[in-house]
C-alpha cells in the first residue's frame, strides 16, 4: 500500500507541475480547467486515503476472524 501512496503522489506532483508550466507559459489559457484537474487530483488522493484505511479495516477483521477460528 504504501508503495501505491508514493507513485500516486509522484505522478500528482509531475501532472500539477506540468499544469502549471503550460498554464505559466500561456499553453493553457482556461484557469477553470487547470483547477479542475487539481481538485480532481485531490479527489482522487482523498478517495484513495479512504480505500487504504478500508482495506486496513478488512485486514484486521479477517485477522481476528482467523485468529478466532484457530481456537
């Protein structure tokens, strides 16, 4: 999971700094569109968040299940 964090944050970084490249050099000349891609990379940070903590959640229950069902 953490590996899957860190590229998620790498390519949110390089996409951002790009945006904002071609936004600085006048490539991109639409102010709604550069922020709606970041609010959607943020989104999409937010939601991934939310699926690693599920998925810490389901770990421990199958681990206490397991752990339950062993005795």
């Amino acid at each position: 999971m953490l590996k899957t964090k860190k590229k998620l944050n790498r390519n949110a970084e390089a996409l951002l700094l790009r945006l904002g490249r071609d936004f600085a050099v006048g490539k991109q000349t639409d102010l709604g569109t550069y922020r709606l891609t970041m609010d959607h990379v943020e989104n999409l940070k937010r939601i991934h968040a939310f699926v690693r903590r599920v998925a810490r959640l389901v770990l421990k229950t199958l681990e206490a299940e397991n752990s339950v069902n062993l005795k």
